[in-house]
C-alpha cells in the first residue's frame, strides 16, 4: 500500500518501494531516472539528491512507467488491438514496463502505485466507428492506483480517418462517407491526463458523401453515369478514397486522406452531354467538415462525421490538464 502519512517503519518502505539485500537503505531511494521525456524520483516527492530521512518517505507511491515512447511510429490497425491497450502491455510485455528505481519487481497489484502511461512518439488508430480509440487505458487495474496518461512533447495520438462513401451505382444514391474514429479511451475512473507542450491528441476526420447517379430517357435511349467516389478523412491511418459509381462515362474515385490534410472528392461523369452525375464531397479535416456529395438524378451520400480527442466509458470521469493541441471532443462517451 502507499506508504503512511504518519509514523512509518522501514516495512512500509520495503513493501512499497522494495528492498537492498533484505534492508532498507535510504540512500538507495534517493535516485533519479529518465524515461522517455519524464524525469522521476522512486516516487514523487521523494528527494533525488542531498539529505533523505525518514520523513521523506511519508506518503508516497512506487513510480512506474508503461512505455509508449521507444516503438517509434505504431498503429492499432498495423499492430493489433493488444498492442494499444496499456493495461495488456503492462501485463504481458515486461519490457516495456519500468519500475522506478528497481528495487522491485512489477507488482501484479497496481492498487498502491502511480503508474503513467507515457506516449512520446506517434500512435495511430483504425477506421471504421467514432468509438473505436487509437490508444486506451485499458480495463482491470486496480481500485486505488493513481493512472495518469502524460502525453510528451514528441507525444501524437491520432484517431483514423474516414474512408470516402462510393458514388451512386445507376439506380442508387451516392454512399454515405464514414466515421472518423478517436484517439484517446479513458476506462479507469480517476485517471489524470496531462499534455505537455508539443504534445497532441487529435480525432479522426469522416470521409466525404459519395455523388449521386445520372441517369437520361429520351424518346426510349436511355443513358446512365455513375457517380464520383468521397475523398478520404484526415486522420492515421488515412480515410482511404471512396469508389465511383458503375456505369463508366468520366466519374472517377476520390483520394485518400493523409495525415495533414483531407482526401478530394471525385469528379462526376457525363455520358454523350445528356446525364449526368454527382461529384463526390472532400472528406473531413481539421476545421473543415467533411462534404457531402452532389446530387444528380439520384441523391448525394452524406460526409462522415469527425470522431473525438478523448472518449471515456460511461460513468467514469478523468481529469485533463492541456498544454499541448487537443482537436476534437473530450466528453464523447463508449470506447472501443
């Protein structure tokens, strides 16, 4: 448990904190280690240099630090939903898990320690729904730890951007443009998340609306276009672009999104200058909705909407302290 606020022994620092050789020398937990762009004492509080007593040790927690800072670019859609959930990756991956001052193994319960969840590098989600998050918290730990996400300065948590709708077949409406998905899950009530200057947390932008089809009856000659595929969302993973519609005669698809900037739609069709159809909407990036598409004979597929910055389960709640770039929602509920 976390140390005592009042009389402490040197049992309580043993169990918390851990142990040289069976004892308990106070200069051994005067240490300071970097990891990642934290600098940490074996707990907050606990002096690094100079005198160390007793009274030091007063009520405070092990640090330990979950590693989001040394994959280098990583993506849920790439690196499998387990590589992102930050609870799975302090069960089952040991070395990216530190314990500060090491004096103690990774404890199983969680309960008495801080444990920070540390992104110092670019992490990327996948397309599909605005619930689905980059990175999560991950559920299972225990009532009482002190979970904190800090968010580096090189730190970047990106939702995916939404695929573009596919133009309108000969008889159909243009489709509508995807989702963006979202970048952070919170799932443990309590947790603190804390961006530091340069760091960025920002949702995934939804596909643009696919073009409606054309379609021309004259005197029993009929002639139909379809229409032009959405662009692509913001986001990372990119919004791929929408297809275009059947019935050949010019349309064409829409471009993917990427990172900085949203997919443009694809231009509508013209069969023999009497139908035709819808170009399709630029997809979502930031400040900018996603379009819908134009309509012609048959109507437009709508764009997608924007997921959100920080999304948590319902009836938990989190704290945030921002220095860096939020875009998005930080109120969105369900995570995925």
């Amino acid at each position: 448990m976390t140390t005592p606020s009042g009389q402490i022994s040197a049992q309580d620092i043993k169990n918390e904190f851990g142990e040289v050789n069976g004892t308990v020398p106070l200069g051994s937990y005067r240490v300071s280690q970097t990891k990642g762009e934290l600098t940490l004492a074996i707990g907050d509080g606990v002096p690094t240099s100079g005198t160390i007593s007793y009274d030091n040790m007063r009520g405070k927690r092990l640090n330990i630090v979950v590693d989001y800072y040394s994959d280098g670019t990583i993506s849920r859609q790439d690196n499998g939903d387990n590589t992102v959930d930050a609870k799975h990756r302090y069960n089952n991956q040991n070395n990216r898990v530190h314990v500060i001052g090491g004096l103690k193994s990774k404890p199983s319960n969680t309960a008495p320690h801080r444990v920070r969840i540390h992104v110092n590098q670019s992490i990327g989600g996948k397309s599909g729904e605005r619930n689905i998050c980059a990175l999560r918290t991950g559920t299972g730990w225990n009532s009482g730890t002190a979970l904190i996400v800090d968010v580096g300065g090189e730190g970047a948590i990106y939702g995916g951007g939404g695929a573009g709708g596919q133009g309108g077949d000969v008889d159909s409406s243009g489709h509508a443009g995807e989702d963006g998905a979202s970048a952070l899950g919170i799932q443990y009530n309590g947790t603190n998340v804390n961006v530091a200057s340069g760091g960025l947390i920002r949702c995934g932008f939804g596909g643009g609306g696919g073009g409606g089809a054309g379609r021309q009856n004259d005197k029993g000659s009929e002639r139909t276009v379809g229409g032009g595929g959405g662009g692509g969302g913001q986001g990372f993973p990119v919004g791929a672009g929408g297809s275009e519609g059947n019935a050949d005669h010019g349309q064409s698809a829409g471009s993917a999104g990427d990172i900085s900037e949203a997919g443009e739609g694809g231009g509508g069709g013209n069969n023999g200058n009497q139908a035709y159809s819808g170009a399709g909407g630029e997809g979502g990036s930031q400040g900018e909705a996603a379009d819908a598409g134009a309509g012609a004979n048959h109507g437009s597929g709508a764009g997608g909407a924007e997921g959100a910055a920080i999304r948590k389960t319902a009836g938990i709640s989190f704290s945030l302290t921002n220095n860096g770039t939020i875009t998005g929602s930080t109120s969105a509920n369900d995570v995925s």
